[in-house]
C-alpha cells in the first residue's frame, strides 16, 4: 500500500497540488467504508477457522452466507452514505475550490466499487482461515500491487488524472473476482476426501 501510494502521489503530482490534495482526501473518504469491512473480516476469521479446524463445515458455509449477506449490505449502506455526504465529509478537509472539486470527484469514482469491500474482505479472511495462506497473500499483493500499479500506468495513458483515480475500481474488481475464484478453488479442494485418512 505504501509503495502504491508513493506512485499515485508522484503520478498525480503532475497535474498538480490540488490534484494531490484532491486524491489524499478521496482515499481518505473511501477507507471509512473500507475499514469496517475490513474489521467484519477479520472478526469473522476466528469463527471460520474454528469450523474449519473442528471438520464443521456446515457451520463453516452458513457462517459464509450470513458475513458476505451482511458484509454486502453493509459495505452498500456506508458506499450509500460517504457518496451522499461526500461534500460534507470533503468540506472537513478542504476548503479550497479546486482541491475540493478534485476530491469530490475522486471520491465519487473511488466509491463506485466500495460496495464490494466487504465481500472481498470476507472472503480474504475465509481463505485465511482455511488454510490457504499463499492464495490470501497472493490477493492481498494484487490489490494493492500486482494489478493496481500496471492499472495506475495504463489508465493513466488513456484518462490522465482520472485514470489514476480509476486504477483503484478496476484492482478491486478484478481482485474481488480472483478471491473469489480462488475461495470457490479453496473449498472444492477442502471437500475431497483425504486419500491418507483412510
């Protein structure tokens, strides 16, 4: 995070101060969402490791289907709130006119996939909890690295300023579908038999 963090305020430091202020404070807005979802994954991964070590995986699925219900409809109640007040939540931050419409404007198309927050969070922390370190790792660095950097650059040639804002919605996409792809893998693999146990 802290290494694509460096490249968006280098790259947006090119269209100017404003345009660096406007990004902080968007990135900012969006973690409000963001870290709640964060804490329901992460408070749900000592529960699905439980399941996951007590063989109860019955518990384990309707204990998946209850935090991703929740998890979704929180993430969309908080996405729901930060667009509506993101004026409000900007203006705390801002009060110059140009770094305050950047933000804004940041904020809106960061905000069009926080709604998969907590989908993405759940499923990372499930991955986790059974087991599958490496696959958790690997979705954690794309996020962040593997797909948002390149996604920085090659926006960034098609969009200027808002392509680096943009970077961040396709990462979360792409990476809440290769979580998914990956937990789907994770359980099917879970569900077979062990052929040494018999």
């Amino acid at each position: 995070m802290s290494t694509s963090q460096i490249i968006v305020n280098a790259r947006m430091a090119f269209y100017g101060d404003m345009a660096v202020a406007g990004i902080g404070v968007a990135m900012k807005v969006t973690m409000i969402s963001s870290m709640i979802c964060m804490g329901i994954g992460q408070g749900v991964q000592p529960l699905l490791g439980f399941c996951v070590g007590a063989g109860r995986w019955e518990r384990f699925k309707g204990v998946m289907r209850f935090s991703l219900g929740f998890a979704f409809v929180l993430s969309g109640v908080m996405t729901a709130l930060c667009y509506l007040l993101s004026g409000q939540i900007v203006g705390i931050f801002l009060t110059e006119a140009e770094a305050f419409d950047y933000a804004v404007e940041f904020t809106h198309i960061l905000l069009t996939t926080s709604i998969l927050f907590g989908i993405f969070f759940v499923l990372v922390n499930a991955l986790q909890a059974m087991g599958a370190a490496t696959e958790a790792l690997i979705v954690s660095v794309s996020r962040q690295g593997l797909i948002y950097i390149p996604a920085l650059f090659l926006l960034e040639g098609f969009l200027q300023a808002a392509g680096l804002v943009w970077a961040q919605p396709v990462a979360d996409v792409l990476s809440t579908a290769l979580v998914g792809a990956l937990y789907l893998r994770a359980t099917r693999k879970a569900a077979q038999p062990d052929p040494l146990a018999a």
